[in-house]
C-alpha cells in the first residue's frame, strides 16, 4: 500500500515565516470598522499592499461613506481605485454584490451586528454572502474577529507551492484549510502577515522569468511542427466569486 504524501510540509512553511517574518506588523488600521476591512481586503487579494492602501484612500477621498460607494456604479468603482489596478472590474464586481447584500439584510451597510456573535456564525455569514471570496472572509475574521483563519490568494498560494511548504496536490480552494489545521491559533496572525510581505516581494519582482533548462526545452518543443488541437480547450478559472 502507498503511503499517503503530506499536504503540509511544517519545517520549510517555517523556514519561508522566518524569512519574512514581520514582528512589528501586528494590526491592520482598517480593522477599526469591519465594513472598511472587508472593502480593503477585496482591495488585497492578488495585488501588491501599497496598491490596496492607495486605492482605499482614494475610495474614502471619493466619498462620503461606504453606503455612497455601494451605490456607484461599477465603472464609477473602477475609476476610484484605478482602471490599471489588478483584475479591477472583477473585484469591483464581486465587492459590489456583497455590499448590496449586507444592505439587503440590515438596510445599512455595516457588520456591527455581528459583534458579540460565536466565531462560527461569524464565519458562517461572511461566508454567505453573495459575491464573497474565500480570501476577503479569511481576512476578516482573522483582523477583526479574532477567529483563526488563514487568507490565501493564488500569489500566497503558488508560493508556498513552490517553498515546498504545501503540497502541488493542494489547490487553492484547500490550501486555507490545511493550514488552519497545521498552524496553531496563536500563530495565524503572524504566520498571515508575513505570508503577506512574501507575496508583496513576489508582486515586486514582476513576472517570473524561465529557468534556463525550461526555456531550453520551451524552445526546442517549438521548433518542431505543430500537432493538430484534439479536445476542446479548457479555460482555467483563476478565482471565482461565491454565490449562495
């Protein structure tokens, strides 16, 4: 029989915290009011920390308050965090949805209800909420509400692939997960901020360039003719939003 392979690998996911470990990074300023935490965290996933600091400040300079910001139109949000911002129309989109839908259920937008609540009904209703993404919830129950989850995007992702720290065979849909059940409540917060100034020095590098043994063979497959297509093609989803 086979023996079953790890999904988590803890001495090199300790080696990569270590590496980027921020002690002084403790809190979050958004964290004051979850609506503006939820908001900056859509502004987070996939895109570099000073890119969703700027972009924040400028939906808040746009507005009166985040119920005005619910309101505008998605073109009107793109123009306020920026037409170049990472996958801008799509996070807008999504971020809109769950706006509307908080104000669905308490006609304002504001999650102080929640306050008080046990830290699984917490997750629960984020979790539902039309548009919500896996990340942005991750993030919020951590910052704000003290629950331990772990936020992973696909930047966080392909790189604790590559660190060796998690498994290929883990996607990202599972990736949070397995680390909620490997990294001990007390340790999310850190572990997550440094997570975080890892990815921020990925986004920094730019695109990967090809090892020279990869690109070697790159070159050398198109050298040779080229077969015809069999199959129909498959598009990769690289995120989805949630519906209920």
């Amino acid at each position: 029989m086979t023996a079953k392979k790890p999904q988590f690998h803890p001495s090199k996911f300790s080696s990569l915290i270590k590496r980027h470990a921020q002690p002084e990074h403790t809190a979050d300023p958004n964290a004051v009011d979850p609506v503006a935490l939820l908001i900056s965290s859509f502004l987070m996933y996939d895109a570099p920390s000073h890119m969703a600091v700027a972009a924040m400040q400028k939906i808040r300079s746009a507005t009166v308050d985040f119920n005005e910001f619910r309101i505008s139109l998605v073109t009107e949000m793109v123009q306020m965090i920026g037409v170049r911002y990472p996958r801008a129309e799509e996070r807008c989109k999504a971020l809109r949805r769950v706006l509307y839908d908080i104000f669905r259920h308490h006609h304002k937008v504001s999650l102080a209800h929640l306050e008080g609540h046990p830290k699984q009904h917490i997750r629960a209703y984020l979790d539902n909420l039309d548009g919500m993404i896996a990340y942005v919830s991750n993030r919020v129950c951590l910052l704000r509400f003290n629950v331990h989850a772990i936020p992973v995007d696909q930047t966080t992702h392909e790189l604790l692939v590559e660190e060796g720290a998690l498994s290929p065979t883990v996607t990202l849909s599972a990736a949070a997960g397995v680390l909620e059940r490997n990294i001990r409540a007390g340790h999310g917060l850190g572990s997550y901020f440094a997570l975080q100034a890892a990815a921020d020095k990925r986004h920094a590098g730019g695109p990967r360039a090809a090892k020279p043994e990869k690109a070697a063979r790159t070159a050398k497959s198109a050298s040779k003719p080229s077969k015809p297509a069999s199959g129909a093609t498959r598009t990769r989803v690289v995120a989805r939003t949630k519906a209920r």
